[in-house]
C-alpha cells in the first residue's frame, strides 16, 4: 500500500482524500445497493448526489462511453470496455449528480468521428498527449485516422471542447484519467528493441505523459472549473496482463507508481493537489483484489469475464480483417461471457477492464469520495 495522507483538522476538508480503508468499508456496507440502477430524473431538484452538475470527460476507455459504439453493437452487441451491455463507472457517478453522460464524438472503424451531442470526450486506446495510440491503424493505413480506433489524445479532447465551449462552469464536474495506453505503448517499443537504452526512453517518456496529463488537470482549472475529479493511474500489475507477465505484473505495478508519483507531484508543486479531487484508483483496485471473495466475487484477478477466443471466432466468421484484434472487452456481450453470471462473478472483463461488478464498486467508492472531500456542496 502506498502511505495515504490522513485527513486532519488543518486539512482542507473540501479536497483531502478519504483512506482507502475507509472507502472500501462503507463500499461493503452499501453493497446491498451496488446495482440499484440510479433513476434519471431530469425534473428532481435535488439528484442522489445532492447537486445537480453536467458532467464533462477526459481521457481513456475507461471513461469512454460509446466512442465505437456503432460498430461494436452492429457486429458484436458490444460498445464499451467492459461486460457489455453494463454502464463503465462514470456514468454512474453521472447519474446520481443528476446527468446522462453520452460519447462527444462517435466513429472510428470506418467511419469518420462526427459530433453525437455528448460531453464525454474519453477515447478507448487514447494515449495523453500523442497519437498512435492503442489499437490505432498503422501509418499508411488508409483513412488510418478512424479506420479502426481513433485514439484521440486527451490534450486535444480538451483542446476540441475548448474550442467550442471556450471554458468551463461551476455546475460542471470535470473527471479526467489517462496514463495507462502511454504506458502499453512505450512498453512495448522498447521490448521490441530490447535494450538497457530502450527501458530507459520508455520511462522517460512514461513520465513525460504524466507531466502532460497534470498539464491538462492546469488548464481545466484555468479555463474555469471548479470541481474537478483526477483519477490516479490503477495498478496494473494487478490486473490478469499483469498477473500473466513473466514477473508477475512485478514491472508494470512499478511503472504504474512512476506515472502517479510524477503526476501528483508535479500537481503539488504547482498547487493544484488542494483544488481537485484524485480518486485513488490504484489503492481501491488492490484492495479489491485483496479481498475479491469480500466483494462478492468468484474470481479475482486471475481470469477475465470474457471469452476473448469466442470473440475472435467471432471475426474470423465474419471475415473482419486482424481477427485477433477483436479480443478486448469493447466486442463483449452475454453470448462470449465465460460464465452465465460472468459481469458478477469477475473482477476483470478482460485483461485489463473491470467488469460490470467492479465498475458499480469502483463507481460507489468514487462518490463516497466526493461527497467526503466536500467538493460538491
């Protein structure tokens, strides 16, 4: 476990984080209600959050809402990165703040992005400041830039809603992620070279999209928002990729801290850590993980939701080109569960998504947090 700041009386109550521990047994204790779908009801003066704010997204799958949804229905009854056809955490959190959080731009495998009316301008594969990202069409791929996912990088997410709502308000909560996709890409470069040299590049510039991202959590404070949320980096190494790796996910659970630690300290250092919220993702998912069977889990971080062969097969019969690349949550539905009760039963839809089970937790211990910071009032 990482060392948590505890709250004090000299803290501001309206920013400092809840410990993990505390947030994880008030989980428990309300997780009679985890599934209790939260009622849209655009009438009520008073939503299950207390307020009413418009919710606005940045980032990666996993605050991605249906960038590829058209495609990944029409072939697979899929849609987003996780046990389709459940809600990924935002929009829960969305919803009890009295909103609908749909995709800003829907395309990608074929079709060209085009504006869908949303606010939630996460991309699955998206890296933080530059494109390829993952799952993105090769150079010289024609129409590489929406041929197969279209990885938007969250810096121009947020330059694409400034430029056409120039800034932000006070009844808007902002919820920003990113990290993980810069990561896998820059992993990967320098297992292909295989060199001292090329680890080295990788971490630099690992870190680099971590100073890049608290670049972003500055600018959306400077362009007017006033209640921001920063998801931290989860635990990689503890995810099924991880636990699969030659050391155990031992490496990437250590490049997962390097992001956070340069990410919120570069946020420190330019006073920004007491304006915002940072969802500790890393600490809640390892305590999941610690305590699966607690949570009403079957199976840890050891198996995943997903019949990724199922979905392959899948492809292949319907001659989409690259088969293989189908094997990822966005192209899950109940007919490639692994199990009946799959979306319950597994902490993971895939390699690294969380199911629909973990979403509901993940959504419940992020606004417990909120609604303890104070920052919505």
């Amino acid at each position: 476990m990482k060392h948590q700041k505890t709250v004090t009386k000299s803290t501001p109550p309206h920013r400092a984080m809840l410990s993990i521990a505390a947030i994880l047994i008030a989980t428990v204790l309300s997780s009679t209600s985890l599934h209790a779908a939260c009622q849209f009801d655009s009438t009520a003066r008073t939503p299950p959050g207390g307020a009413k704010l418009q919710v606005v997204a940045f980032g990666d799958s996993l605050l991605d809402t249906g960038t590829y949804q058209q495609f990944a229905k029409a072939k697979f009854d899929g849609g987003e990165f996780t046990t389709n056809p459940s809600k990924v955490y935002v929009q829960d959190i969305a919803c009890t703040y009295g909103d609908v959080l749909l995709p800003a731009f829907q395309g990608g495998f074929g079709e060209p992005l085009k504006p869908s009316g949303g606010l939630d301008y996460a991309e699955g594969g998206s890296r933080v400041a530059l494109q390829p990202g993952i799952n993105h069409a090769a150079a010289g791929t024609p129409n590489a830039d929406f041929s197969e996912e279209t990885t938007i990088p969250v810096t121009e997410q947020l330059n694409r809603y400034l430029s056409e709502h120039q800034r932000f308000h006070p009844n808007q909560l902002v919820i920003i992620n990113g990290g993980a996709n810069d990561i896998f890409f820059n992993l990967a470069v320098a297992e292909q070279v295989g060199t001292p040299a090329a680890l080295q590049a990788a971490e630099q510039a690992i870190a680099q999209s971590a100073l890049d991202l608290a670049n972003v959590v500055e600018v959306v404070i400077a362009k007017g928002a006033t209640h921001v949320v920063l998801m931290s980096l989860p635990d990689i190494g503890t995810t099924p990729q991880g636990v699969s790796s030659a050391d155990h996910g031992q490496s990437l659970t250590q490049i997962s801290q390097l992001f956070n630690s340069t990410l919120l300290g570069q946020l420190k250092s330019k006073n920004q850590l007491d304006k915002i919220v940072v969802l500790d993702s890393f600490g809640i998912i390892d305590n999941v993980v610690a305590n699966f069977q607690e949570f009403g889990f079957k199976v840890s971080n050891t198996g995943m939701a997903c019949n990724l062969e199922a979905q392959i097969g899948k492809a292949t019969a319907l001659s989409l080109q690259n088969p293989t690349f189908f094997g990822e949550s966005l192209f899950c539905s109940p007919a490639t569960f692994t199990t009946p009760d799959a979306a319950e039963s597994f902490m993971f839809a895939d390699t690294v998504h969380p199911s629909a089970h973990l979403s509901a937790i993940f959504a419940k211990a992020a606004e417990l947090q909120i609604e303890s910071s104070g920052l919505v009032r």
